[in-house]
C-alpha cells in the first residue's frame, strides 16, 4: 500500500478524534449531518488515505475504507459509528472504529495478508439523537426503514433528515435499501464498549456477545388543558404533567417487577411555561427486556396504567410505536469460532442496540466487548482502561486474520 503519512497509532488516532463535539461538561455531542459529524467523517477518510485503502460513500451516507477489490465478494468488515447521544461518553462507537483501523495496521504488521477484501465501515446516525430512529444508516441498508420514512424525519427544530443530508452535501434521493452490498460480505464483526460490568473483576479485558434484547421507542402524548398556574384551582385542572408523572413511576414499577427495562428520557411540554398548566406533555419510553412477551406485556402494563391515570385527570393518552427492534441470536457459528479463538471468553448478553444487530438478519454478525470498570454508559464518565483497548484491538486483530487471511 501507498500511504499518504504514516498511520497513526491507536493512541494517536484517539487523541485526534476526542475533541470533536466536545462540550463544557466533558461530554459529546457528535450528532448526524452536523458540523461535528463533518469533522468525524473527515477524520475517517483522512485515516482511510493514510493507510492507502479506497474510501467510499454509500447511497445511505455510510462511510468505507477498503483493502482490496470492494466487488470481489466475500468481504470481512468491522467498525461501529462515530455519532453521540447528548452529552455522551467517547467510547461508544468511537472504540469500534478507531480499534478497527488499529486492527488493521496490527493484522498487516504481523505479515498477514488477506485473501479476501477487508473493510472498515462507519455507519451514521446510529444512536438516533437528532432525528429520533436509532441506526438509521444500517436499517436503510438492510432494507429496514423506507427511504420516505428516513427522508422524512424531522430533528428538535423541525429540519428534515432529507434537508439535513443536503446541507452535508449529501442526496437524499438516493437513500434505499442496498441488498447487493450486504450479499458480497462474509461476516460483519462489530467491537464496543461494554454497557454494564460483567467483564469488571474478572480476568478478561473481552468478551463476545450473545444475544441482543428486543427493545423499542414509543412516544406517549399527554393532552390537557392549557390554564393559569395562579389562579386555577386544583380540582378544576387537566393537567397533562400529573398523568405523566405517575406513568413515568408505574414505568419503573411494571419492568422492575417483569425484570426488565424502561425509561422515560426524554420530554416536551407546551406551552413550557412557569405560570402555565401544560396542554401537552410528550414522553418517551424506552423499554428493553430479555425476550418479546415481556417486552410486549411491560409496555401494555404502562399504557394501561397511563390509560387508567389520564382518565382521572382528565387527559387524553395517546400512544406511538416509533422504532422497534426484535431480539437479535447473533450467529452461533461465528460466535462460537470467535469464543473459541479468544480462549472461551464470556458471552454477554445485552439490551443496547447495535448497527451488527440490525445486519444481522442479511449477513453473519458478531461482537466483541471491551471492559468497562464502572458499567457506565451514554454519559461523559463512560470509560476504559487503554490496556483493556489495546488487548481488544489485538484480539479483533485475531479475528479479522482467521476470517479474512485464511483460504
């Protein structure tokens, strides 16, 4: 390969990558077709050209860094995302990417030459913090959000994805399903931080997923009566906020007693006034369990309960699925040969979403997990030991040999 400078190391590519987005209080906010996403999209083609390898945008705005023919077939791919939630932590996403050209450089350092085409891949908008739909980059490829869906979403100030993607430079047009991509790839093979602490305490810095939970987003519209704060009395009220108080608790309540998962992070108020009884109160759930009939009983738990508050108060409850995800079994043959190649590391289960989740009904998808001391997550304390990086650095790199360098 002709390289344009030397690659930059794992170290050196983090320390170039850590201040995009960055805000006041530590965090991240590196959000879809935005200025800081710009900068994460340079910084990708520019480690691309620096490693010699043919950068490439897809139809859907996904970014790829190809060692060989990307038409030959039979391609090995890893990578994560490099957008944020609000005020995220610099780990989740990031870690897959930049461990996945470091794994590269470690790969071709060792002497190893792939006889089939690798690939590094980016995919945007995968936490969903502007425009609401996680992984939007990937179930446009997969064929699992329409074009006119995604073209139509709209962000906090009313700009629409489509309008969004054409200010980036970027056609809108052109968003689909791209099925011939997914059928030239072998295997997909996503590293990320670890969202809980199972692997803290333990002597592996890795594990290897097993299963993600089914999860979605649903969004809770509380409609009331707008009234003076002063002068109104309690019992003359239809107050929205009251009605989603109590579901916000009766949330907690059902998916601790199913052992499951759900939060309310997210909220709008009209008129959002001090003085003002709301008229509207808009929720959102995110509710995650271990297999789709808990799932299904937890959210109709919460909507009844909303249901049964919003008829005391006088409040309309009306409810809307927004994204779904059914419970993703990553392929058991792939898992198991990355489980034995490791030396039998843990197999993690997980209830966060991932892009390798929404491939994996097209192609063989698995997953890596870096250690995480304080299980943290989504918030600037996210955090993992460099030692624990580079040993999953290393570890993709065994992995990206025994599936893309041996006939």
């Amino acid at each position: 390969m002709t390289a344009a400078r030397p690659p930059a190391s794992f170290q050196e590519m983090w320390r170039e990558l850590s201040p995009v987005g960055r805000t006041s209080g530590g965090g991240c906010r590196r959000f879809a077709w935005t200025p800081a996403d710009a900068e994460c999209r340079d910084w990708f083609r520019e480690q691309a050209a620096a490693r010699g390898l043919t950068h490439e945008v897809d139809r859907n705005g996904n970014q790829w860094a190809w060692l060989g023919d990307p038409d030959a077939g039979d391609a090995v791919v890893t990578g994560s995302h490099l957008d944020s939630v609000p005020d995220g932590g610099a780990f989740d996403g990031p870690l897959g990417v930049v461990s996945a050209f470091a794994a590269l450089d470690e790969l071709l350092a060792r002497g190893a030459r792939p006889v089939r085409p690798l690939a590094v891949v980016n995919f945007v908008d995968e936490e969903g913090a502007r425009f609401g739909l996680a992984c939007v980059g990937s179930r446009l490829t997969a064929g699992r959000l329409t074009p006119a869906h995604a073209r139509a979403l709209r962000d906090a100030d009313g700009v629409t994805l489509a309008r969004a993607m054409e200010l980036a430079g970027h056609d809108p047009a052109a968003l689909g399903p791209d099925p011939a991509r997914l059928a030239g790839i072998k295997a997909f093979v996503e590293l990320h931080i670890e969202q809980g602490r199972a692997l803290a305490g333990t002597a592996h810095p890795v594990g290897v997923a097993s299963v993600i939970w089914p999860h979605g987003r649903w969004r809770f519209d509380f409609r009331g009566e707008a009234n003076h704060a002063g002068t109104t009395a309690l019992e003359d009220r239809r107050d929205p906020m009251l009605t989603y108080a109590n579901t916000v608790l009766a949330a907690r309540k059902k998916a601790r007693l199913a052992g499951a998962l759900a939060t309310f992070g997210k909220v709008a108020v009209e008129p959002n006034g001090v003085n003002a009884v709301p008229s509207l109160v808009q929720g959102w759930l995110d509710s995650r369990a271990a297999d789709q009939e808990t799932l299904d009983s937890v959210v109709a738990e919460i909507e009844r309960a909303a249901a049964e508050r919003g008829a005391r108060d006088g409040v309309r409850v009306a409810v809307e699925r927004e994204s779904f995800t059914p419970v993703v079994e990553f392929a058991h043959a792939l898992r198991d040969r990355i489980g034995g190649l490791l030396g039998d590391v843990p197999l993690l289960p997980t209830g966060a979403g991932h892009d390798a989740g929404i491939l994996s009904a097209s192609v063989p998808t698995a997953m890596l997990y870096v250690r995480n001391p304080t299980g943290v997550s989504h918030s600037p304390a996210e955090f993992a030991e460099e030692d624990d990086c580079v040993a999953g650095v290393s570890a993709l790199a065994d992995v990206l040999e025994d599936l893309a360098c041996r006939p």
